[in-house]
C-alpha cells in the first residue's frame, strides 16, 4: 500500500478542507513537517468527526488536558498485528477514522506503525477461507472482568453493562459474579466506496500464537480469547496463520518524525506496530472517531 504525503511547513496554518479532500481521496494519509500539539491534533480530529470511540482498555493513558478521548498507546516494547480498531466489540458508533500523532519518535531502531490496505489483504487470502468470510462472518469470544467491562463499555455496574448490551442483537453473553462471557458477531469483510476490505480485529484477538516468523516476538494474546467462523468453528491455528502470510505480504512500515499526523480510514486499512530494536520511549497519540455528520450529507 502507499500513504498519500501532504507536507507542511512549522509556521504553517493547518488547512482542514486540502487534509480531508485528501482524506477521502486516498484513505490513508500523512501530515508531515508541520508543528503538532494536542489542541491541533484534536482540532484535525474534529474537524473530520463529531463522535469519537472510547478506547477502554486505555483509559489510564488518557490525556490530561484534551476532551478525554485522546489516549497515549501502549508504551511496551511488542509487536501488534494488523487490526482495526473498537471492531471485537459492540460499540454504538464504531469508529470509521484513525488518527495518531507522534510526540517522541523511537531512538531504537523498529517501533514503526504498520499499516495494511484490507482490499489488498482480501486479493492475497485463499480463495476458499475469503468465501467463508465474506459469507458466515465472525464471532469474537472474550472473558473480562468488572474493571474490564467496566472500562470497555463506559458502564459503572451489572444493571447498565446489561442495558447496554441489549442494544446489539448480534451481543450474545452469560454474567456470573461480576464475569462477563461475551460473545459478538460481526462482518469480516467491509465495503468502503464499493471496495470490499478484510478489515477487522481478528489478529488482535489470538488466544496464542505459534507462527514461526513471530517466535521471538512479543505479541499480546490472552486463551480466553477466541474467533469463530460465523457457524461456530473456532478459526485454526493454520488460518491465523494464514492471515498472518498475508499481512506480512502486504504490510507497509511507517518510520515516525516528530509531529507526524497518520490518518487512515479504519473500515478499510489495518494498523499493528513492530517492536524496537531495544527499550526506548515511543510516545503516541492516537485518537478514532465516526465521520462528522455533514461531511456524510456531501457524500
């Protein structure tokens, strides 16, 4: 895949309508050589959005300063594969756009942001495991406890984690002393602009992992977690990685400078990270919200 590059000079003033024409242009996109703080990056932001995704497993990374759904990432030392973002879990507006800012470049070598155009993802996969996708769809399985789905869904008790969860037919889920054992179907394949993507957060979402390339990896997984083919078949060990063949066939490595914006469209592109070469700071901003509502009446 390719990021478009727009380039802009420190003193420069941020022009909103060329970023977002850009935007829709090109799905993927890079600011570059201006000036960045949090009030322009969550200016860009709203600017493109009017509703952002609360990102609940890092709620302890929020900023101070900012309206609360700007989060830094996470400061590990891993690799994350290719994901779309608040897609293993039912949300009322499921974030459409990604945003991230870099404040502290890695000094190492690695820490890159990796990106993945799902319609390139989508062209690589067999055949016969596309077919299935695109017909049964997936279910994510997860296992969380109070101060999880506390967090996830933005909920302070059992009564509003159940109101919530009643919105979403396609929630199915078993509440036993606090522990929530949730199940969420969802597409594996978006159409975006007639293009259909696989884009979804199935690799983020591994109970293990054995593929060979990543064995000296650190890569985050957790065995309650599980995905489904939509009939129920737990997806194998030689599916995920066949996924993971495919995402390193069409991945694409994004080295960060100081006040780099990267934003992509998440129902089509994917996002993971590489690890660095050694422990160093690696600050990210990162920020996902739902197209504004007068940007979608010009559609």
């Amino acid at each position: 895949m390719r990021i478009h590059i727009l380039k802009q000079t420190p003193d420069e003033t941020i022009d909103f309508a060329r970023l977002y024409s850009a935007y829709q242009k090109h799905g993927a996109i890079l600011l570059r050589g201006g000036t960045m703080n949090l009030e322009k990056f969550e200016a860009i932001a709203n600017y493109f959005c009017d509703r952002f995704h609360h990102v609940g497993g890092r709620s302890a990374m929020r900023q101070d300063q900012g309206d609360g759904f700007t989060t830094g990432v996470w400061a590990g030392n891993m690799d994350k594969l290719a994901h779309t973002e608040g897609s293993y879990r039912p949300a009322i507006h499921r974030p459409d756009t990604a945003f991230f800012c870099c404040v502290v470049p890695p000094s190492a070598s690695g820490g890159e942001t990796t990106l993945f155009d799902g319609a390139e993802m989508l062209q690589h996969l067999p055949k016969d495991l596309a077919r299935r996708f695109r017909e049964q769809g997936i279910i994510y399985e997860m296992t969380w406890q109070p101060e999880r789905w506390s967090a996830e869904f933005d909920v302070e008790n059992e009564v509003q984690l159940r109101e919530y969860l009643a919105r979403f037919p396609e929630a199915r889920y078993s509440l036993e002393n606090g522990t929530l054992h949730l199940f969420y179907s969802a597409p594996a394949i978006f159409s975006v602009d007639g293009v259909d993507a696989f884009a979804n957060g199935i690799l983020n979402h591994l109970p293990a992992i054995d593929h060979p390339a990543y064995a000296h990896s650190t890569i985050y997984t957790k065995p309650s977690n599980r995905v489904s083919f939509g009939d129920g078949e737990p997806l194998s060990s030689e599916v995920y990685n066949q996924l993971i063949d495919v995402q390193d066939k069409v991945i694409y490595k994004h080295q960060w400078q100081k006040h780099d914006v990267v934003i992509i469209n998440n129902l089509r592109y994917m996002h993971g990270r590489t690890m660095t070469s050694e422990e160093c700071e690696r600050t990210l901003l990162s920020r996902f919200g739902k197209t504004a509502q007068r940007h979608r009446a010009d559609a």
